[in-house]
C-alpha cells in the first residue's frame, strides 16, 4: 500500500531512481538522458516570478521507494490556480494506477488550499503522445495557450491545458 506525503531535498535520492526510471522523458523533452542532479532541479526549478514558498513537491511513497512523484506551484502563474510542473510514476510499475492516485490524492489536498479553483499544466510536444492520454483522462482540456520549450536540444512548443480543481463551491463555477 502506498502513502501520499511530502517530497523534500532530503529525498533527493529517491527521487533520482524515480527519474532514471523514466529515461524516456528525459530523451523526449530535452534530447538526452537524465542528468545527475534532475531531481535537484526537479525539486527546486521555479517558473517566472513565482517563490520557493509557492512549490511543493507530493510523492507516493511505499517504505522508503518513491513510486510517483508531482511538483506543484500553488497560485501560478496567477492566484486561484495550482501548476502542475511534473508527475511521474515509476516505470516499473506502469499499469497500477499509480499516476491516477497521486493526482487524485493532489486534489484533494489542493481543495484544502483556500482560494484554488483551477488546477494547470503544460504538455510539452515532444510528449505529448505519451501524456495527453493521461491527461485527458484526469479531466484536462487544451486551452489556446502555447509556449515555446527549449530544453537541453530541444526545440519545441509547450500546450496549455487546464481543469477545474472540482471541489468546494468552485466546483459548480462556469467555464474555465
């Protein structure tokens, strides 16, 4: 059985296994494999004018294995709205709904947040095969927004897309 918690700098380690589990990522969105320090980056890389306070990294844990991971930045890029910057699940155990746990256990402690009614993220087009799928199961509409993405030797453009945090009165709000 898994258990939702925190992800902090001191389970960078953890974390680690987790991305070099998902060597595929790292070669879709930045051209090459997983960096030494991606789980560094992953827990302390901040969008534009956001602040260390805003980020929280969430993980399902059993013992002391990381089996899934999100970072999210709560109230960007604008109050009301939680970024989900990455969710990753150990590859190893693909198929056990691990992805789907962890968002659903997110939600629920975003709809604690005071304030939150949207829930957004960017699906970067080298990915996006792999998660839009994922993501349109989870509720997640594209919007018209696109980004371009440069990363390592990729080139490319990142799609917007958002969802209703669904909970409180936000959750019978019109459209996002």
């Amino acid at each position: 059985m898994s258990v939702f918690g925190l992800v902090g700098l001191q389970d960078a380690r953890a974390l680690q296994r987790l991305i070099e589990s998902n060597a595929g990522y790292a070669v879709r969105i930045q051209g090459h494999g997983v960096e030494p320090g991606a789980a560094q980056e992953a827990l302390t890389a901040l969008p534009p004018n956001a602040v260390a306070a805003q980020k929280r990294g969430y993980g399902l844990w059993e013992g002391n294995r990381l089996l899934a991971f999100a970072d999210v930045i709560i109230g960007w890029p604008e109050p009301g709205t939680a970024h989900i910057g990455l969710l990753m699940a150990d590859s190893e155990r693909v198929g056990e709904g691990l992805g789907r746990s962890l968002h659903e256990a997110i939600v629920t402690e975003l709809c604690r947040a005071e304030g939150l009614c949207c829930l957004r993220l960017a699906i970067v087009d080298t990915n996006a095969d792999v998660a839009e799928p994922f993501w349109k199961k989870m509720g997640y509409q594209p919007t018209s927004q696109v980004a371009p993405h440069r990363q390592g030797t990729v080139e490319s453009a990142s799609r917007i897309w958002r969802r209703k945090l669904g909970c409180g009165a936000e959750a019978s709000a019109g459209p996002i």
